[in-house]
C-alpha cells in the first residue's frame, strides 16, 4: 500500500495474481461513514472523500474470498495497488510482478460484464496475442485451442465464419447464437439464424464462446453463445492509428486502418477495412468493405451510453461445387461462371450501462438489423452439367429485425457470503422477405429478375415474435463450492405467409405453363427450460465444474418452405429438443501452464436432417425433417504450457506447446427412417486433433500448427458416395499443416504465414445449394505477409 498527494479521495485498481488483469466487479466498502462502489473494467475504483480516522475497507467478489483492511486517513488521499489471489486462497496487497500470460486463451470468470458464467464451459480467444493469419480471418488457427469445433473451410477470404461442434452442422454457424458487442449479428437469431457478416479478427479483443449450457441466458440454442467482443478505446490517448496492410497468394489484398481514443467523458473505436482477391479457384472473385465506430459517453462515474454503428459489403463470384469425379480429377478446376453473391448488412446498437451502488447494476441494449443477401447463379443437380447460359435461379433475402435486452444483476450476502443474482428479459422483432426466382442470363451480377410478375416462383414474407425471461443465481456455499440454478421462459410465434410455384418448359425451353400456391401458415409456442450449474475449486489453481442445461431449437423458415429444387420437407416438422451435460476439470490461468479436460453428453430429441431417397422418376433427392433421436457424448481436451520456461523460468526465451484433441461417438438411437438407426451423427467427426508449437524471443513469435479430422458423414443415412450431385457422402479424413511468425520493431510489426504448408487437396463441406451444390474444395497452400504501424 502507497500514499500519494495527487489526489484528494481514497481510490486505486485492483488485479487478479492469476494472470495480471484487472477486476471488474469487486465490491469495495468502507466502514464509518458507508461509502461504497465497484471497480471498472479496467479493475479501478474510488471512493468519495472520507472522514479522518481508522476505517476498515472490505473488497469482495464472486471469484475471489472476502477481504478486509484496516486504513487511517489523516486527511491525506490513499493510492491502493492490490492484487487479490483466487477464492481458495488468502487474499493481499503485494506487487505486480508476476508476467501476464500470452497464451493466447483463457475464459471468462464467474461473472463478467453483466452475466455469470460459474460452472459453464467457457472459452476465451485472444485475439492480439494469436501468431496467426489474422488478415484472412483464418479460422483453423483462430479457433485451434477450442476442443471439438468443426470448420467450414471453403472460403478463404474470411468472409463468413461457419463452425460447428458435437453434431451441430457448421453451415454460416447458425447452431451458435452469434453477437458482436453482445448484440445479435445474425440474420433473424430464430426464424434465419445464419451469420453472412463475421467481424474481422484485427478488430476483435475477445471471442467469446460458451458451449450450449448458455442457453439459459443467451437463448435456446444447443450450440450455445459465440461472442465477438470488439476492441475498447485507446483510454490514455487522444488519438491512436493503427494501419495494417497485408497481400499474399491469389491475388489476395486487405487494408485495415482504425482510430481509437479518448477526449474527457467521450471515448471512441473505429475502422475501415478494405478486401479484395481472386480465390485460389477460378470465378473466385471478391471485394468486401466493413466499417465499424464505436463512440462511448460517460455520463457519471454510475452511468454509461455507448452506441456501435456496422457495415458490411462484399460481393464475391462462386466457382460453384464439384462431385467427387472432378474433385478426383482437379479440385482447382470450375464450370460456373455466372455464379455470384452479394451481402450488405447494416447495424445499429445503443448501449446503456448503469450502476444504482455497489451491488446493483444495470444494462439495456437496442438493436437493429437492416441487411440482405442475393444469390445468383446457374445451379443443377448434376455438377458436371456444362453451363447452357439459360436464365439463372436468383433467391434475394431480405431482413429487417430489432430487438432489446435488459438486464440486472444483484450482489447480495447471505450471512457473510456474497452471492450474485442475475435476471433478465428480451424482445426480439424479426421481418424477413425471401423472393425466388428467374434471374438474367448473362454473366454479371445483374440481381434483378428477369419478369417479376411472371417468373417469381417463390414470395414469402416471415414475421418472427420472440419474448423471454430469464433469471440465474450463483450460491455459494463456501469458498470453494457454487451451486447455478437458472431457467428460461420463452414464447416464439412465426408466420410463412406467401406463394410458392413451378414454371413448365417444353423440350426447346419454352414456358407452357405456370402454377402458383398460396400458403398461409403460423406457429406460436411457449415453453419453460431449466439448468444447473456446479463448481469446486478443490485446490489452487484448480476447477471441476458440471452444467446440465435444456435445450431447443425451433424450426426455422427454411424449414417452413425450402427453395431447393432437390430437396423437399416434411410438413410435419417439429422442432428439436434436448439436453446437454458437460463435467470437467480445468486450470485456472497461469502463466506457465493451461488446461481443460471434460466429458460431455448431448441428447438430440426430432434431430432434422436431410435423408436420400429416390422419386418417382429415379431422381435423386433430399428429405429434410426430423430424422430422430442423436445421442452424442465425447471427450474434449486442451492443454497448453510452457515448457522452456518451467525448465528454465527466467529468460527470454518462450516454447509454447499445445495440445487440442476431441473423442467423440454419436448414433442415432431412434428414428422412424428405414437405414438411419444406428448410423453415425452426420457433421461428427470421430477424432478431431489441433497442435502445435510456438517459440519467442523478445519480440520474435513463431509458431507451427498441426490439424486433422477423421472421416465424417453428411447425411444420416451414412452414404458414402456423392454421385453425379456431390451434395451427399463422406468428407474423407486430411490433416493440415500451418506456419506463421511475427517480429515488432519499436511501432512496427511484422507479420507472415504460410497456410495449408504440404499443399494438401482436401474439403471439408457438401453444399445442398449455395455456393455449390456439391463439394466446395479448401484452398492450397498460400503465402500471407503483413506490416502494421501503430503512431
């Protein structure tokens, strides 16, 4: 503890021993007069001018075991510097000295930022501390040291994120409830719960990811929540540049420039990102533009508004998919042309933060999406179809949504022990109109139909009304063991209100007929889940935790009415249900050493999946409804540390090793569907392996990454073969290396990778449409480079 004249209260900061960071949330109390308040985000606090004498200061904090010092004022200001050791050990006020980890991943505390996270698995990105491909958003190294996702990896720009895990299909990762600053970013999070719009990891702070026990607050999900946390204002500076520009292999350039400060009450974080490349395909071209601002004002050291303004373009050409015979042949080769999609999304959020006292806070955030996203294209069954410049299928989706979500979060003691009440409601209002039918027949990216009042064969608009209440509530027990109890009420209403038709042509491609059906139809439910979360801390530095959480998954307007021409739907689709259970033991953060090992169990009650079958006509086709009853259950593990330094713990030197493996078997336990009980959970792969090295010397980083994933089905039936479609069959096993290295010089830094280093030819996604259908080939090996000034 230090005495300071600069200033005229008692104030200071607080910081973990575990990792360094600062404390959000710690309650601080003094006696004798009863003056209290809570520390900020960056661990900070003060204390309004206190009366001269002996007062005993008490800092408590869900995390962290209560504490309690005695001061004397003398009419002097007091600096305190503490850092506080975790709940199962005494806390004190030393130095900081301890060096903050770099790993790289980490995950969140009990409760942070308005939401409580004890006894959930939980995993944080950090982004800025990654040596990787960051200028690409390159997921495989971004999300290696998550256990058991599966990744998309079609699209080499880094334009959509697709992801998935434990069964859940990666596709736009629409099983995740995906946000940006806490807000949704998706399409329509119920009725379309597709991300087109990823923010690009230069940008982000933390990612956020809490598997499906975060239903309970973030929705009904059985992914659970992916959270992109932008980065914060630069808070000692006025003005902060930052400029990074980055080219690399097929034609690929991105340009990425942010300003950040802050000027008195007022801070702000902005950036403009330009993109553009050919694709390692032919007809893989693209050029997207995202713009991002952030301006906060602090009204009072109790109240905050803060307001995020989002844009996103891009229009990319798809080389369409292949079947397995020309991905056999060469997976670079295309026979589309004409095949282009267009994406604009437009956001809006307000942000109100306020704090009646010490142990009472509150939060409401306002939401607005206005976005659409085209497709266009010359797209058949059979893949291998030569393109017959015929008019093209054009879909247009368009989406007005918004939303609000408040929240309060309550510290209150029982006896001597601090528990933390968290309650909270949201509205979301969702409007979506999806339009089918003939495009141009030339080769731009004309989006208009060719005759709307005639060959629209497909307009529907979808309203979605979404009302919930939640509550959670941590209750300690004692210093080491936390009882979570939550639950959720929910009442969901969604409308398809449209036409659907089918235009027949004559041998020469002449229209001799067109048929129209009007189709009104509504579905509102209403329902109650419930979840229980556990966690021990049985020895320092140590967590085993356990979360049973419900989970449900309405369906979607997709699958209300399909526009696939090779697909067709049950009408009697019920929506999903189920259960998820994790049990772990986990490390909490140090600098030397990281790791979590758990088992999980997800029950997956009317799974909808897609079936082959074959028509009338001995067409091959797709039947999307509820395949049956999944169980899939697993092992999930990482762990990371630093093995030069626990050899050698002072020097310069750093070798980081880490290791990222998921075990997982899946079956479908039941099913009405003659062939599919028994098989495997399609989108399961068996044995999923991340791992890789990294060695530092003072401001040179280098790191090597290992990847592979066993074989993996796409449908239930387990078909092996994609036949002239491509759409359905297996996605062989491959294994994927990466290299990348970074050096900072004073304001500069310097960064390159190498991507997929052994050129291996392999893919990791059928598409049933767009982009495809058919397989969508990973790009090859590809070189990156990247300077970055920071002024």
């Amino acid at each position: 503890m230090t005495k300071t004249l600069a200033q005229t209260q008692l104030s200071g900061i607080i910081i973990s021993k575990k990792d360094s960071l600062p404390i959000q949330g710690c309650t601080i109390f003094v006696t004798k007069g009863g003056h209290s308040t809570t520390s900020d985000e960056n661990g900070k606090f003060s204390v309004p001018v206190i009366s001269p004498g002996n007062h005993t200061v008490h800092i408590s904090h869900p995390d962290f075991k209560s504490y309690q010092h005695s001061i004397k004022t003398d009419g002097q200001p007091i600096i305190l510097k503490i850092v506080l050791h975790s709940r199962e050990n005494d806390l004190e006020e030393v130095t900081v000295t301890e060096k903050q980890s770099d790993f790289g991943y980490t995950r969140m505390r009990g409760v942070e930022n308005m939401g409580i996270y004890e006894g959930k698995k939980t995993e944080v990105i950090l982004p800025d501390k990654l040596v990787a491909n960051l200028a690409t958003n390159n997921a495989r190294q971004v999300y290696a040291r998550v256990p058991g996702l599966n990744i998309y990896e079609n699209d080499g720009a880094g334009l959509q994120l697709s992801i998935g895990g434990r069964g859940l299909d990666p596709n736009r990762s629409s099983n995740f409830n995906v946000r940006q600053n806490g807000y949704d970013i998706s399409a329509d999070a119920l009725g379309y719960p597709e991300s087109y719009y990823t923010p690009p990891i230069e940008a982000v702070g933390r990612i956020q990811i809490i598997r499906g026990a975060a239903s309970l607050q973030y929705g009904t999900q059985f992914g659970g929540l992916l959270n992109f946390v932008m980065k914060k204002p630069t808070e000692n500076r006025k003005v902060e540049l930052v400029v990074r520009q980055s080219t690399g292999s097929f034609g690929f350039y991105n340009s990425f420039t942010s300003v950040s400060g802050t000027v008195g009450k007022l801070s702000y974080y902005t950036f403009v990102q330009y993109k553009r490349g050919d694709g390692w395909r032919p007809n893989s071209h693209f050029n997207n533009v995202t713009v991002f601002s952030n301006v906060n004002y602090q009204i009072s050291e109790k109240t905050k508004v803060g307001i995020d303004i989002t844009h996103m373009n891009y229009l990319a050409q798809q080389p369409g998919g292949q079947s397995d015979d020309m991905f056999n042949t060469d997976p670079r080769q295309s026979n589309r042309e004409r095949n282009w999609f267009k994406v604009n999304w437009n956001m809006l959020a307000l942000n109100f933060d306020h704090k009646f006292n010490a142990t009472n806070e509150f939060n409401l955030r306002v939401f607005g999406l206005s976005a659409f996203r085209y497709s266009l294209g010359f797209r058949p069954n059979r893949v291998a179809t030569v393109d017959d410049n015929s008019e093209r299928d054009l879909i247009k989706g368009d989406f007005t949504n918004w939303g609000a979500e408040a929240r309060y979060l309550k510290r209150y003691y029982t006896g001597k022990i601090q528990n933390v009440l968290l309650v909270g409601t949201r509205y979301y209002h969702g409007f979506n109109h999806s339009l089918q039918g003939a495009g141009s027949n030339g080769k731009d990216a004309n989006f208009n139909f060719v005759d709307a009042d005639k060959l629209v064969t497909y307009d529907y608009r979808f309203p979605n009304r979404n009302v919930s209440v939640f509550a959670e509530n941590i209750l300690y027990v004692n210093d080491k063991f936390s009882i979570t109890p939550g639950i959720r009420f929910e009442y969901i209403r969604t409308i398809a209100d449209g036409y659907y038709g089918n235009i027949s042509r004559d041998l020469a491609g002449n229209i001799i007929n067109i048929s129209k059906t009007d189709e009104y139809r509504t579905n509102g439910r209403q329902f109650v889940i419930a979840g229980l979360g556990l966690s021990y801390k049985p020895a320092p530095h140590l967590d085993m935790y356990g979360n049973l959480s419900q989970n449900y998954r309405s369906i979607t307007f997709s699958d209300m009415r399909i526009s696939n021409p090779s697909s067709v739907i049950d009408p009697n689709m019920k929506d999903e249900k189920g259960h998820s259970l994790d049990l772990g033991i986990r490390s909490y953060q140090t600098s030397l050493y990281n790791f979590d090992v758990s088992g999980f169990y997800l029950n997956y009650n009317n799974r909808i999946g897609e079936v082959q079958f074959y028509d009338e006509s001995n067409r091959v086709l797709r039947k999307r409804g509820n395949v049956g009853r999944a169980v899939i259950m697993g092992l999930e593990s990482y762990g990371e540390a630093d093995f030069w330094r626990l050899l050698i713990p002072k020097t310069n030197f750093s070798g980081v090793l880490f290791t990222n493996i998921a075990v997982i078997h899946s079956t479908y336990k039941e099913s009405e569907i003659v062939g599919v009980k028994g098989k495997q959970v399609e989108f399961v792969p068996k044995f999923n392996l991340k791992s890789g090295v990294r060695f530092g010397y003072k401001n040179l980083k280098a790191s090597f990454q290992y990847t592979h994933l066993s074989d993996q089905f796409t449908e239930a039936t387990n078909a092996v073969d994609g036949g002239v479609t491509g759409v359905v069959g297996i996605i062989p096993a491959y294994t994927i290396m990466d290299a990348s290295v970074s050096y900072e010089y004073k304001k500069l830094r310097f960064e390159g990778s190498i991507n997929n280093l052994a050129n291996r030819m392999y893919f990791t996604r059928r598409a049933t449409g767009y982009p495809g259908p058919g397989i969508l080939p990973s790009d090859g090996r590809g070189f990156y480079v990247t300077v970055q000034v920071k002024i």
